[in-house]
C-alpha cells in the first residue's frame, strides 16, 4: 500500500505528531508513504530526526498563483508516486484533494485531529459524505458530531487514538527517589505536573490561580504540594508571562518550579505524583496525556477533547473552573486516589483492548487500527 500524508500545519502540535507518526509507522511496515506539508513548518524538524520523505507546498496560501502551484504539484505527486490512500489531517488541503480526487483516482481519508467542528453546512457534508471514502477521528465526541450533526454514515467514521512511542516513554517508578533528589524534591512531597507549549490556551494562568486556592483551603497543601510547570516558550514566555502573572495576583512561586527545558522527559514523567492537563480547549488528540499513561503517572484533567475517553467522570473537572479545579488539587494528596485514578485509565488500555475498540497503547496500536480501516476501504 503507498500512502500521502498531508500536515499543512505551521506548528509542531498533536496534529502534526499525529500524521508525522503515522508515516513513520506505515513505512516500517513496507508501506511506502511520504508525507506533504507547507514550507516553514515547525514540524519539519521532527521529520528529518526521523528521516521521513516529505515535500513541501505552499497548501495554506490564498494567493491564486500558489493555489496553481500546489494543484500542480500534486497531479505530478500522484501520477509518480501513484498513492492508494491520501490522508487529509487538515481542512484546508483537504478540499483541494477532493478536488482533485476524481482525476486522479486516489481513496481519501479524512483524518480531524482539530478541536475545531467542522460547520454542517451543504458543500461540508457534500466533501465529507460523498467525496471522503472515510472519516477518521482521534475522540469519539468528534466521532459523535459527524455522525449525529453532518449525517455522515455510521461505517464511514472510525474513532482512533495516537499511540505512544513506549521505547521514549515507560514506567521506572523504581528510580522515583533517585530522580526526586536530582530535582530537589523529598520522599513526602506530593508533586503536580503540568507539560506542554507556553500558550492560553493550555490554562497555565487558570492552573496557577487554582495551585493558590488550594493551598489557602489545605494546610497539607500548603507543606507537601508542589506544582511543576514544563513548557517552551510561545505565545508566552516564563519570564515575561508566567512569573509576572504570580507576581501581580500576589502568589508565592515557593512551590511553583518552572522548566523551560528538560533533558529527560520520561524521568519528569515518572517524577510526578500526578499529571495535569488543565487545557481550555484541545487536547482532541493529547500526546502528553498518552505520554503519562505510558509512564504509569495518573492524570486529571479538564473535560475537553479525547480526555472523557480515558479518563472516568470523576478524575475530570470544567475547564478554567478555579475552585473546581482547587479542589481536585487537594484530592491529588491522597495516595488511593492517584492509585484509583490510574488504575480505572490502564485498564480502558489494557482490559478493552480488543480488536473493535479504539484503544491501544503503543505506536503499533495506533497502526494497525488505522491501516484496517485504510484496507477495509480499498476492498469496497
């Protein structure tokens, strides 16, 4: 099976990671894919650390002498490396290959990676339910919405999940100790970690805020919690944003540690008590929650994106709900809660791993569920 996989992504976010692993894996199973993506992408980095072919079009322009460009571009893409699946992780390339689908007979795959729906309008439905062969989706709320609001068949939409690299990311919580001295921390401290790109719409601010509340509600809190912030810069900076919103709320960076960098991420992992991920918005296919699962580090969460899939109803709270989310930091200090939390996730991965559910742990997981989808649609 030869494959395209278009990213028109300007940065290396879980959309990105999505598609970029899924041409990694496809490749070391003989299928022969390359992926397209636009110039000065942030994930470009990232395909030549893993040696992928990509090509470069300029998929997101508006400027009519570009749009010909890429149309160009992709006829002769098609004709030469003759593709039996193109896979659309973003809206915008998705039109132009449905466009172009017809004249050059390739089977389309819609892949919505995106927090964002798609309007139920006419032409939406038209592309989705009579261009697309199938529509593939990392939660099963967006799986919920094609069907229910675009009336997109029941048998052309399949939930699945990113996998996770488990050679980067597994449990040694036997180092625990050892790690917590190279940071600095004790045995008794209780430590909250909240991972991922400097930017509003992570909840860095609403997290903060909540930290705070919870110390002032909890004197164990305030002796044994810690909050770890590990994020690079975007649209904020730890200088510039994060350390000037404690100082004018007035709010003591004492058990607040920010890195900026971390040479390695599985140790931090596993350092954590408890993982956070407090997203107002996103997280439809959150990799750094996949992450801490694979590293046996339990999580709570804001009810937004794939996180109601993996985690039950009570390890959830409203997203920028401050006392909400106080209150779930307080819980965090009671050890069978973080046992209980981890253990009800694990076994959705582990226990309902069967051939028809979209969970799975690892990158072969994540694999095979989507190259059955891919040969179910070319057998019809």
């Amino acid at each position: 099976m030869r494959t395209i996989q278009v990213i028109n992504c300007k940065w290396y976010n879980a959309t990105f990671w999505y598609a970029m692993y899924l041409t990694k894996m496809l490749n070391e199973h003989g299928h022969e894919s390359l992926l397209i993506t636009i110039p000065g992408s942030l994930g470009i980095e990232g395909l030549n650390k893993l040696g992928i072919n990509f090509i470069e079009l300029p998929l997101n322009s508006h400027n009519p002498k570009d749009i010909f460009h890429s149309c160009q571009s992709i006829i002769k893409i098609c004709k030469e490396f003759k593709p039996d699946i193109v896979n659309c992780h973003r809206g915008e390339a998705f039109y132009l290959f449905a466009f172009l689908k017809k004249m050059l007979g390739y089977t389309l795959v819609r892949t919505r990676g995106d927090q964002r729906k798609p309007k139920a309008n006419f032409f939406n439905k038209y592309l989705h339910n009579n261009l697309a062969d199938a529509i593939i989706s990392s939660n099963s709320a967006m799986s919920e919405y094609f069907i229910h609001s675009m009336s997109s068949p029941k048998e052309k939409v399949f939930t699945i999940l990113g996998g996770v690299d488990t050679k980067a990311f597994y449990p040694q919580k036997e180092k625990n100790l050892e790690i917590r001295k190279k940071y600095g921390f004790s045995e008794d401290d209780i430590l909250l970690g909240l991972i991922g790109r400097l930017e509003p719409i992570k909840g860095f601010y609403e997290t903060i805020l909540a930290f705070d509340k919870a110390k002032q509600q909890s004197t164990e809190a305030q002796k044994k919690l810690h909050l770890l912030i590990a994020g690079k810069s975007c649209q904020y900076t730890v200088d510039v944003n994060i350390k000037n919103f404690c100082a004018e709320h007035a709010i003591s960076l004492d058990n607040i540690h920010i890195y900026s960098y971390l040479h390695d991420m599985n140790d931090f992992m596993n350092l954590l008590d408890m993982g956070l991920i407090s997203s107002l918005g996103s997280e439809t296919i959150a990799r750094v929650a996949f992450e801490l699962l694979a590293c046996h580090t339990p999580i709570i969460s804001s009810e937004v994106g794939v996180m109601p899939d993996i985690l039950d109803k009570e390890y959830l709270f409203q997203p920028a709900k401050i006392e909400e989310m106080a209150n779930m930091f307080i819980k965090v200090l009671d050890e069978d809660f973080r046992k209980n939390a981890l253990q009800s996730t694990l076994d959705k991965f582990y226990k309902k791993n069967t051939e028809h559910s979209f969970y799975g742990w690892t990158l072969e997981d994540f694999y095979q569920k989507t190259i059955q989808v891919y040969s179910h649609i070319l057998e019809k």
